[in-house]
C-alpha cells in the first residue's frame, strides 16, 4: 500500500506553477501507510462490534440489514417502477427488464422539482405532492392505468422492519414535513396513492442511509455476474459498502458496512 502525487496523470494539463500550488494545497491530504493501516484496524473492529448483538448499540459502524435475501440471476423481465427521493428534487424511473437470457436493461426518467413550503408544509401535503408527480409521470408515460410495482428510495434515516416498512427518525436536508417523523413513510406514500386512483404496489423500500444504494450496484452487477457477485460500494463525498452474507436456512441476505461515511 503506497501513496502517490494524485497530480500524476494531470500533470501535462496544468503549468508547473499551477501544478506546484495544487500540490501544495493536496499534500496534507496524501495518507501515510502507518494512516492507512491504522484506519483499517479501526474499521475492522467497529464491524466486528456492529455484527455482534451486545455491542451493536454503541458500534460506530452498524451492520444493518437491508431484507434483500437474493440478487437477480438474469431470468428477470418486466416493467417497474422507481421513486428517488432525497433532496429537494425527486427522480421517477421507469425501468424495463427484458429477460429471456438477453441481460438488458433499459431506463426512462423524470426529475421533478419539491418546492421550499411543500418540504416545511404538512406530510399529508408532502406525499401528495409526490403522489401527483408520479401520477403526472405514469399518464405522461400513457401507463397511468397499467399496475406496476414500485420501488422506493427514500434517503433519510429511518428504522426499517422490513421490505416495505420504514419508519423516518429524523428530517435532514432542511426537510421539516410535520407529522412525518416516527411514521412508517411507506404507508404514508400508500395513502397519498390511492387518493390519486394510481395502481401501484410498493415492494421495496430502499432506505440508502443504510447503504442500499450499493446493493442496487451489486445487484446491477450480479445480473450481469450473479455467482461471481458478493460485495458492492459506492464512493461519491461519503463511502458505503454492502456484502452478500449466508444464512441459516441458505437464503442470502445484503448487509452493510458502513453509510455516508466521508
């Protein structure tokens, strides 16, 4: 394990004074091996006390279940449906499988926008702009009275129970939705739903506090690579790690390492 100038390859890019005053600001973010080494050690032992039960409460780093039990083995195929909500805008995906051995997948979207008084309005009124916006998607896709199921990403923390139950802890992002905390956001989305006459069935909720953003990178993946598949990451301005772990009754499960960690 060795450090390196990170303006290597730019090099022929940037001026030799330019280059001088990058590295100079860079410099004390290159890690020594002893740093490295040392942060490793540290990782290993919050996981080893995020996987056991008694020291779980007080571990740094929660290995937490996300209920996915297998990954796509490339038989799949259909239409589904996907909700990312996590800022202050929101993207619809529908997304199209095409099974029969063929391994491909095609993606169609929308980004819609939730403006300042819906964040810091009522959760009633929060959902059903959702809700709207979804329904606004499925006519504009001439797919408004077709049943699809729904997968939901909802990148807050909440305590899920299980696929489809998420209760939110806590708003974060200046989202300030009355009546949301302590409620399962599924169930709410549900209601929000069905007042707008849409045929859909929430089957997952995706909660990427936990990291689930990288079990859809793994899952990705393994329906391209489904044995050979195991373990999935995503590094943007925070890290997450998942992994496939074996269970008793031979079902797999996603677990995380580590979410929004910088």
């Amino acid at each position: 394990m060795s450090t390196s100038n990170p303006l290597a390859n730019y090099s022929t890019e940037l001026h030799d004074d330019q280059a001088d005053k990058v590295d100079k600001y860079l410099h004390n973010l290159q890690l020594s091996d002893k740093t490295l080494m040392d942060v490793s050690l540290r990782f290993r032992r919050e996981m080893d006390k995020g996987l056991c039960r008694d020291t779980n409460p007080t571990a740094a780093v929660k290995m937490l279940p996300t209920f996915v039990r297998s990954t796509p083995d490339g038989t799949e195929q259909g239409e589904f449906l996907a909700l990312d909500l996590g800022g202050s805008n929101f993207r619809v995906l529908l997304v199209k499988v095409m099974g029969n051995g063929e391994q491909k997948v095609e993606m169609e979207s929308q980004i819609y926008d939730i403006p300042e008084h819906i964040m810091r309005g009522s959760g009633s009124e929060f959902f059903d702009h959702i809700a709207a916006c979804l329904a606004n998607y499925l006519d504009k896709m001439g797919m408004k009275d077709k049943k699809l199921p729904l997968g939901f990403t909802f990148s807050f923390p909440c305590q899920q129970t299980k696929l489809d139950e998420a209760v939110l802890m806590s708003w974060t992002k200046g989202f300030r939705s009355s009546g949301v905390e302590g409620q399962d956001v599924v169930s709410l989305l549900r209601k929000s739903i069905k007042k707008r006459g849409v045929i859909i069935q929430i089957y997952k909720h995706l909660n990427i506090w936990k990291g689930i953003e990288t079990v859809l990178i793994k899952c990705s993946c393994s329906y391209i690579h489904w044995l050979a598949t195991v373990l999935g990451t995503v590094v943007l301005v925070w890290t997450s790690f998942c992994f496939q772990n074996l269970i008793l009754d031979g079902n797999n499960r996603q677990e995380t390492f580590w979410f929004a960690l910088p």
